[in-house]
C-alpha cells in the first residue's frame, strides 16, 4: 500500500468503527508519524522513478545522434549507458549486429560485434565517472580481457575502451599481447565521427573481407 493508500484508511477507519476513532484519538501522535513517513516514503519514490524517466528520456534521446558525441557527453553516463554507447558508436561505423553483453558473467566482454572487414570486436568498457581524474585503469583488467577475448569469445580484435587512461604496465601488457587500448583522448577522436574505429587503430588483424574505408567513399563520384 503507498501512502494515499494509508492515510485514507485510517481516515475510514475512524469514521466507520468508534473504537477505531477511540484508539487515533489516544494514539493520534504515533499514528500521524506513521502517515508521514509513509507519505514521505511515497512522494520520494515517485520522484526517484521520475528522475529515472527523464534520465532514460535523456539518453534516448542523445543516442540517436551518436555522430555528434563529445567525451564530456560520454563522461555523464552510466557505465551501462556507456557500454551502450561503445555498442552504438560500432553499429554507427558499420559493426550493424553489434551488441552489448556486459553484466554478470559477461567473461570479460562488454561489447561484441563484426566490422565491415569480417573481423570479430571483443570490447571491454571501462568508464570512470571523473574522466582523466578518476582511477587509471590497471593491467589486473586487461589479464582479464586477454584470457577470454579470444579463446572464449573468439575476437579477432580486442580492446578495451576508457573514457579515463591507462597506467604505464597496462599499456605495456596490452603490447606485449596484441590486446588495443582506446583512452580519453582516442574516444573522443572516436566519438566525434571523424574515422571509424578500425581507422584509428594501427596493427589490426587481415581482413576476412574486401571493404572501402570511409575516406575513400567520399572521393568516389
């Protein structure tokens, strides 16, 4: 029961049954803090609920135009919006079955899809509330990565994605393991619509197949 529902059954109570009315009149203080609270409780919810509403309104709407994107948008998201983000931004470039499976027991992958070339993307997000501020992100994140990104997701291309950085011995394992990091600094690249990501990238696997970059689309006639 929310708390309308409380207040107007106490109210009935004490118009239909006196002995009800006898008892709010002794114990009128305790009942009326109850129905505050109970209020309170009530109109907190729904504000709760209404914020999320608007939040989700929000990026809904701010994800239909991934190809105006800057890294101060991507730094207001959740991690799961992020996450949605990273799918969002593949599907934009051409990765078109691209699709989020963070969550529990996601092995390490955030992010799964095919670029135009038949390379398979395994994307672990890692997003951080404070940008460039906030915790760099580790090599511990990358073992995990590096154990499931192929032999269990069978990626062609792993990466990991940060709207924050990286240390110094992450950005080394992730050489010595053909794993690829994208930071702050590339996401926004990324993000603004300039290249798509596997023109970003250097030392990227053979392609399965034949593919136009971007550039050279525009110059055909």
């Amino acid at each position: 029961m929310d708390a309308g529902g409380v207040l107007v059954t106490v109210a009935l109570a004490a118009v239909l049954f006196p002995q009800a009315r006898q008892g709010l009149e002794r114990h009128g203080s305790i009942i009326a803090t109850i129905a505050v609270t109970a209020l309170a409780a009530g109109v907190l919810s729904l504000l709760l609920v209404k914020a999320g509403r608007r939040r989700s309104s929000a990026w809904a709407t701010r994800r239909r135009r991934s190809e105006c994107w800057d890294i101060r948008f991507l730094d207001s998201l959740h991690h799961t919006e992020f996450e949605e983000a990273v799918r969002d931004l593949m599907r934009r470039d051409g990765a078109h079955d691209a699709v989020r499976v963070g969550g529990a027991g996601d092995n390490g992958a955030d992010v799964k899809g095919t670029d135009p070339v038949g390379r398979r993307w395994v994307i672990q997000c890692k997003h951080r509330r404070d940008g460039a501020a906030g915790a760099a992100v580790g090599s511990p994140d990358l073992h995990v990565l590096n154990g499931t990104g192929r032999p269990v997701h069978g990626g062609d291309v792993v990466v990991l994605v940060t709207n924050g950085r990286f240390t110094v011995p992450a950005v080394e394992f992730a050489r010595s393991q053909r794993l690829h990091l994208v930071d702050r600094g590339l996401l926004n690249e990324w993000a603004s619509g300039s290249s798509p990501l596997w023109e970003l990238l250097p030392h990227l696997p053979t392609p399965r197949r034949t593919y136009m970059c971007r550039s050279a689309r525009r110059l055909q006639p």
